[in-house]
C-alpha cells in the first residue's frame, strides 16, 4: 500500500506542538525579589533597594518599578528605591513590576546621637549650701527624636560652686526608660542663678539651672 505524506501545513503544526518549530522558547518571569544592603537601617541613613526577576535562566534587573512603604514615617521608599530610615520600627517595602510584586521587611533603629533634652530637674529652688530634692534627668536623641539607650551623660557644675553626688556620669538604661539621671545637687554657698550643664558624646549639650536663696 503507497504511504501517504502529510500536507506541509499539518507537518508544522506537528513539529511546533512538539517543540520542534526550530523557534526558540520563551522563558517565562517566575518570581520578583526586593534586596537590600543592610538590615537593620539607622535612622538617618539611606540605602538602594533592588528589584530583579527570577526565571529559570537566572535573573535580570526588574523595568517599570513602583516601590512603596507600609509605614513611610518608620521608613519611606523613593520612587527609585531609595529607602531612608526614620522613627524606630518595622515596615515592609514592596516593589511592583508589571503583575510581579515583591516585598521585604526593614527594621529601623536609632541613628546617631544629635541632642541631649531635659526630661525633670530642671528650675528647682532651695537655700544655698544644701540639696536639691530631685536628681538631674535627661534623655539623649537623635535627628528623628528617637530614644538613643546606653548613651552616657555627664554632669558638670558650671557655676555656683555647688557639688554633686554620684552618678554623675550615667547612662540613658533601657531599665530607666532611655533616661540618664545624676545623683543630686548640693547647691553652692552664694545666692543667686546656679548652672550644671549635662553632655553627651556626639550630641548638643543643655544647662540645668536652679536657684539658691
């Protein structure tokens, strides 16, 4: 019996469905991943997310990219990726890319130390030579106003003559909420305005004053 040989047209449906067309295939996008540099961020501080695409060839660089922030105050997202921390906490940066998203979670911690603010103390009075009822307290910050702990604070009488107890040196503890507090304050044998300033390394320095009668 004389075999029969299939039209050319049907011949490339055949090959094609196998995968033999002689075309290459196309890979198709599987995943997109969000990167970045450091984790935790300091607050202050900036740092390039990057978005890719992951396929079964490897992975390139993610086009059209819309970035964004769960919480912006903690950590904001520029609209090319730039990530810079802010208050301390947790959000999650997101990238889109066409119907590919992707995301990863930032921690922000406290950057470095900018100013040193009075918490309690400050503009008590008493007769002069003899102490002060409440110790000198302050906390220590930086640009966002974020709580820095373990910073050390020193003490130091300016003006009046007056003396004071240990610590004079503490340290803003976690155990005393971010604040440093001194021992107390015996106020100097003249009458008038008398001065202690506290300071801390890296941050502006702030003056305590009380009043000796």
């Amino acid at each position: 019996m004389r075999s029969v040989s299939p039209p050319l047209g049907a011949l490339f449906l055949l090959l094609a469905a196998c995968g033999g067309s002689g075309s290459g295939t196309t890979t198709q996008p599987t995943s997109l991943s969000v990167t970045i540099p450091t984790n935790p961020i300091p607050s202050g501080i900036s740092v390039q997310a990057t978005a890719s695409i992951a396929n079964a060839g490897g992975s390139s660089p993610a086009t059209n990219v819309t970035w964004s922030s769960s919480f912006p105050a903690i950590a904001s997202v520029s609209s090319t990726g730039v990530i810079t921390g802010k208050l301390t906490g947790t959000s999650v940066i997101s990238a889109t890319s066409g119907s590919m998203h992707g995301e990863v979670g930032v921690t922000v911690i406290a950057g470095a130390p900018v100013t040193v603010t009075i918490y309690a103390g400050n503009d008590q009075s008493a007769t002069r030579g003899s102490r002060l009822s409440d110790p000198l307290c302050t906390t220590v910050k930086d640009a966002a106003g974020n709580l820095i702990f373990g910073a050390i604070v020193t003490y130091t009488v300016m003006t009046g003559g007056g003396t004071l107890a240990d610590p004079t040196a503490p340290s803003t503890g976690a155990g005393a909420g971010g604040i440093a507090i001194s021992g107390l304050w015996t106020l100097g044998p003249n009458a008038g305005i008398q001065k202690v300033m506290a300071s801390s390394p890296g941050a502006t320095s702030v003056t305590f004053t009380a009043t000796a009668q």
